[in-house]
C-alpha cells in the first residue's frame, strides 16, 4: 500500500515549523537591529533608525577585513592540519591494531571538553611564568617565551589548541568512511600488487572522497564560528592580532555597546557561513544523482 503525500507532512510539518522559527526569528531579528543605532540597556523606542549606514560602515571598516583576514588564515592553518592528521590517525588505527579501542577513547576525549575548560587549559600551559611549556624549555635551558604576548606566537598557541581539540572529530569521520570501504576492492588490488600507500592514495581515499569533502567544509564552517578558546586564551590580543571576525562582532556588540554595527558586521559572517552551508548540502545529498 503506498503512503499518501500528506503523511510525511504530518510528522516532519511541526518538527520542520519549530525549527523554522528557532532559526527564522533571531536571524530577522538581526537584520532588523543591523538597521538601528541602539545600546543594551536603553528602552527600544529609543533606538535610532540609520538605516544601511551601518551595513556600509562595515564593509568600509578596515578592522572588519583585518579580522575576516585572520579568520581566512586560521581557518586554512586549522583545517588543513585537522584534515590531514584525522586522515593518518585514522589510517593507523582503522586496522586490527593491539589496544586499538583505547587509543580511538584518548583520541577523542579533547572532542568532548567544553570550549571554555579548553581555553583555560591551554592559558595556564601557555602561561609564561608557570606554564608547563615553559617549564620544557627551561630544562634545555632555553629562556622562558612570553606565548600569549607576542602577535606570531599567539597565532600559533590559538591555531595548537583548536587543532588539539578539533582533530578528533576528523578522525571519527575518516574511521566511519574507512570502515564503509568494499574490503573486496582492497583485495583486488592487492593481488594486482598495489602496495599499502598506493591502495591508500588510489582505492582508499577516493573511496571516502564525499565523507573528507563533507567534513572538510564542516570544519570550515566551524573555524569560521570559533569564539570561546580565543576568547579565553589572547581575548584577540596582543593589539587584534587573533581578533577573528565572530570575536570582533562579540566586542562591538558587548564591549562597544554597538549592537546595530554588529549585526551589519555579522551579515558578512553569515553570506560566508551560509555559502558554505550550501555547499555542503550539495555534496552530502543522497538524492543529487537521482536528481539529474
């Protein structure tokens, strides 16, 4: 007996109605505060309507596109090595390897620990006086470095912690792909003579070449949301050399008392994420052979 159309409207419509409000009605919201001059703990009815100025003000402000640059190249930093140290981790361990379960449980614990006790925990071992990286140094006798303090080193304490935490969800990904794999395509090329590194490179991989795009432009788009670890570890600091672009629109909105500037701001974070999003859609669709 086949389904009426209507069936599935009646179980999807109400789930499909509430998120369509829960994401709808703060997104409206946004747009519409991104047309007012208005402060947190000022009576609406005085905001002031000042229409796109402040859509254009953004996009003329040179420390918007200073902190879209730093989000383009900690995205980039981040990724590329989550990618590529998920993919080995999970070629290592995808096998019958001893003690296996308990290597793939460490793996993914970082994954599992809320942002803000990651931030802190990597402040106090980046800390220049007491941190545990220091402390390292110390012992080839190598003068204690100020990590936080500098605009290089900084970059680099933020982009360590996001790979720590984040590598782990790459890995899950790449072990779900890999187990998805025909074992009997493997088999065939082994009899062919393929080595271990050419079965990878040309069997593998382009096996679970959906499953690293998708994941790929997942992690893209949480790069582009990061907030809490920066937050914690440098605040954007030293100067806006870590300032990414959802940690300047938390400033101009709660710091600066700006909120109509940071919404216009986050209109350019949401074409950026949203493009991404789309992207992703596109090439996680079950039905998109079905389609053409």
């Amino acid at each position: 007996m086949r389904t009426a159309r209507w069936v599935p409207l009646v179980y999807l419509g109400p789930a499909v109605v509430v998120m369509a409000v829960a994401c709808l009605v703060p997104l409206l919201s946004a747009l519409q505060l991104g047309f007012y001059d208005w402060s947190m703990g000022t009576p609406w009815a005085e905001a002031r309507w000042v229409g796109l100025d402040a859509f254009i003000a953004a996009f003329q402000d040179a420390a918007v596109w200073r902190s879209l640059v730093t989000t383009l190249m900690f995205a980039a930093v981040c990724v590329v090595a989550e990618m590529l140290l998920g993919i080995a981790l999970a070629l290592a361990l995808e096998g019958d390897v001893r003690g296996m379960a308990f290597f793939r449980t460490l793996f993914i614990l970082p994954m599992m620990i809320a942002p803000i006790a990651v931030g802190l925990t990597w402040r106090y071992l980046f800390d220049a006086q007491f941190g545990l990286l220091n402390a390292i140094i110390a012992l080839f006798g190598a003068a204690p470095v100020g990590w936080l303090a500098q605009e290089h080193t900084a970059f680099i304490a933020i982009v360590i912690a996001d790979i720590w935490q984040w590598t782990p969800f790459v890995f899950i990904m790449m072990i779900a792909g890999l187990a998805n794999v025909d074992s009997s395509v493997l088999e065939a090329a082994r009899i062919d003579g393929a080595t271990w590194w050419q079965a990878t490179m040309r069997v593998k991989l382009p096996m679970i070449m959906h499953v690293i795009a998708i994941t790929l432009l997942m992690r893209l788009i949480d790069a582009f949301r990061v907030l809490e670890v920066i937050y914690i570890l440098t605040f954007g600091g030293p100067g806006d050399s870590t300032e990414i672009l959802s940690l300047h629109i938390y400033k101009t909105a709660f710091v600066g008392q700006r909120l109509g500037s940071a919404a216009a701001i986050s209109v350019l974070l949401l074409v950026v994420v949203a493009a991404l999003s789309w992207l992703a859609l596109k090439l996680s669709n079950p039905l998109k052979d079905d389609e053409r």
